[in-house]
C-alpha cells in the first residue's frame, strides 16, 4: 500500500469506533427512519470528506518537501517552501530544508569562485600543466601546455600519452629534469608528476617548467653585475688617465720644441687619449645590458613597423614577404633595436657571398614570428651566439645579440637562430599576441 492508502485507512480505523457507536444510537433510539437513514449518510460522508482532507492536506505538504529536495537534488538552490503560519513539526522540517538549501547556494558559489580562480591562474600562468587518466589519455591542458606541445587543446584532448611525446614522463622519476625542442631551440625543462582521483578514477598530474629561461636570467643578472662592478673600477681609472693626458699634451703645447723626445711623448699621450676613448666607449656599449629598461606597451602594426625598418638598410635591398594584416602592443623603440640588430647581422653576412636577405612574419593563435633569412655563409658555432662579449666580427662588441635576445624575452618573447638547410641562416623572433 501507498503512502496515501495507509494514511486513509489510518483514518477510517480512527473513525470507526465512534462513527460505529453513533449509528448503533441513531438505529437503536427512538428515531424515525428518515432519521436514522440521514445520520447514517452524514456520519459516512463526513468519514470520507475528512479522510480525503487529511490524506490531501499531508499529501501536498510532503509532495511540497519533495519538490525541495529534488530542485536540490538537480542543482537549483534558488526555489524556497512559504513557511506555515504557526509554528509546527512540518514549519520546522521546511525551515531546516530552506536553511539546507541556503548553505548549498553560498557553498556552490564558493566552489564556482575558486573554480574560475584556478581556471585563470591555470591560463595564465607560464607552467605547463597536464592531466592523463588511468588510460594515459589527456583530459586536461593549460594554455602553457598547448604552447609546449605547439597545438591547441581541441587537436590533443584525448590524445595519448605517446602521442604527445610525454609518455616517458609518466614513468620512472617524478621529479627530474629533461632537455626538448621547444620553439626551434632546444631547451631545458623541469618536471615533477603527482596522482589524484576524480570520480574514483586514478589521474596522473604532470607539471612541466621552463628552466632554461631562469638559467639564462641567472646568467644575464651575473653579467649585469660584473658589468657595474668592471664599468666602475675602469671608469675610476680612465678619467684621471684621460684628464692628465690632456694636461700633459697641453702643456707640451707651449713648451719650446724639445725635438724628437717631445715628438715621442706626444705621440705616446696621442696614443693614450686615444685608447682611454676606446675604452670608455667599450664600457659604455656593455653597461646598456645592465641598464635595458622595462618595455612601454603601446600599439605596433607588424606590416608597417617591419617596412619602415627594413627600409633603414641601404647596403641592399631587403625583399619583404607579406603576412597578415596584425597589431601587437610592445615597445617600438626596443624592437626598433632588436630588428635592426639582426637585418645589420644578416647584410654583413651576405657581403660575403653576395646573396640576398629576406625578411617577414607569420602568425599562430599565441604569438606573431619574425624571421631574418640570409644566404651567407651561415654559422659555424651556435653554441657561442648569445655568450656576451664574443663575437666573430673584427670589429664587433659581442653585445647586439644578447642585447637583442634580452629585449624579446623581456617582451615574453624569444628570439633564435639557426643555420637554413638550403643555405645561410635563418633568425626566428616570437613576440607574443597579448602580452
């Protein structure tokens, strides 16, 4: 028997007893049978018309807490039960299921709040974070993990372990260190693997980091600091050597002629002048690695900058290859620098084979690339591009790419150079589309 069947039944047995002692009265005293027959239709009726009216009025009260249970059973905290008038077990049972539905309201909302927070530091941040299911499957990327991989999350969700190349990381140490090509370059990564369920099911956790970038901080602030340190113990010592030369040649000026000892010595005060200005211009061009300033982001349009800078080379004509019509926002003055550096590195290596320098961009859905090609003779040893202070130019300072890779990874960029299989040397700057 149902719920309601049992109530009606409860309440027929309740009444029983006395609609049962009424009727024997009505049928055992001095009534007429008119009487009689009208007290019995009343006290049947009024059995069943208060019977309906309980078994209705419990009915709707616990259809009524159903519905609340059932809107929180699906998620929806907004819907609230009218509390009765008085007071009552069933106004308690409403309040308690309001209150309940009230705690899990602000409570999903925390849980969305910190949601949303961990989706954008997810986004944002510069770690690449994985997760793969028991099957080795990828179920879940960070925009960092995307670049990492070079492919959006719609293309690799799903995907295996293997086929993504990280199936060794899901195995042997959890926390290690590996090299991978990463942008054209090969670079140096940390990673570090934990475990956690998720509707029971085993997850592996894969975090992976760029150190190569952090290690050549370390070692570009190394180089900023002995730059300041030899700037300062040279310039201490240059401008007296300077200021005294000048006196001595000076002097020799309006001293009779002493024939040729004073030819000698000033020849040699020439000689001093001269490489005491050599070498305060030699510090000066290093101490601009200790003194690159932040970058000031304001619109560049990538067409125009790149035309009017490969303009500013007059030794050749550079042949420009279109791409599309995009703005960035950057420092135009930094990246003013950064592109000639390398247009100037690329003609002076076709002034030995007479070739041709190409230049032009293309875009992905994370960053705008510039390349720099050449068809000179290309480059011997990579291992030294970006080493301050060397430099296979006679009359080069050593600075200009490492100056130049400074300013694009100071943009979040990063800047490479490779030799071209079919000849000469290609440089590739990535500049970020939303820095």
């Amino acid at each position: 028997m149902s719920l309601e069947q049992r109530i009606l039944l409860l309440a027929w047995i309740i009444g029983f007893p006395g609609s049962l002692t009424a009727l024997i009265l009505v049928w055992t005293g001095p009534c007429s049978s008119k009487i009689q027959w009208t007290a019995t239709v009343l006290i049947a009726a009024s059995m069943g018309i208060g019977s309906a009216i309980l078994r209705s009025r419990l009915a709707f009260s616990l259809r009524t807490l159903s519905n609340l249970l059932a809107a929180l059973r699906e998620g929806d905290y907004s819907i609230r039960a009218r509390l009765p008038a008085k007071d009552d077990a069933m106004g308690e049972v409403i309040r308690e299921i309001n209150i309940l539905g009230e705690t899990l309201r602000m409570q999903r909302l925390g849980a969305l709040e910190a949601t949303t927070l961990l989706r954008k530091v997810m986004a944002e941040i510069d770690t690449a974070v994985f997760a793969f299911d028991d099957a080795r499957k990828l179920r879940l990327v960070n925009r960092a993990g995307e670049r990492f991989l070079g492919k959006p999350s719609e293309r690799i969700l799903g995907a295996s372990a293997a086929e993504l190349g990280l199936d060794d990381c899901l195995s042997g140490d959890p926390s290690r260190t590996f090299e991978r090509n990463y942008e054209g370059k090969q670079s140096r990564w940390s990673m570090k693997r934990g475990k956690f369920r998720e509707r029971g099911r085993p997850h592996h956790l894969l975090v992976v980091s760029d150190i190569g970038k952090a290690l050549r901080e370390e070692e570009r602030q190394a180089w900023q600091r002995l730059v300041r340190v030899l700037g300062h113990e040279l310039n201490n010592s240059l401008a007296p050597i300077k200021s005294i030369s000048t006196s001595l040649t000076q002097m020799l000026a309006t001293t009779p002629d002493g024939g040729e000892l004073t030819d000698d010595i000033r020849s040699g005060l020439d000689v001093i002048s001269a490489r005491a200005d050599a070498l305060s211009r030699f510090m000066d061009a290093y101490s601009r690695l200790a003194r690159l300033p932040p970058p000031t982001f304001k619109p560049i349009h990538i067409p125009s900058w790149i035309k009017e800078t490969a303009e500013l080379e007059t030794r050749i004509n550079i042949t420009i290859q279109s791409g599309p019509d995009i703005t960035i926002r950057a420092d135009r003055d930094q990246l003013d620098q950064l592109l000639i550096n390398l247009l100037r590195n690329a003609v002076d290596a076709v002034a030995e084979t007479g070739g041709g320098v190409t230049t032009g961009w293309t875009t992905n859905e994370y960053h705008v690339e510039i390349f720099i090609a050449d068809r000179g003779p290309g480059i011997a040893s990579t291992s030294n591009l970006f080493v301050p202070f060397f430099t296979t130019k006679p009359s080069g300072s050593g600075i200009g790419l490492v100056l130049s890779r400074q300013i694009a990874e100071a943009h979040g960029g990063s800047l490479s150079l490779e030799n071209n299989p079919e000849g000469g040397c290609v440089a590739r700057l990535k500049l970020p589309l939303n820095p």
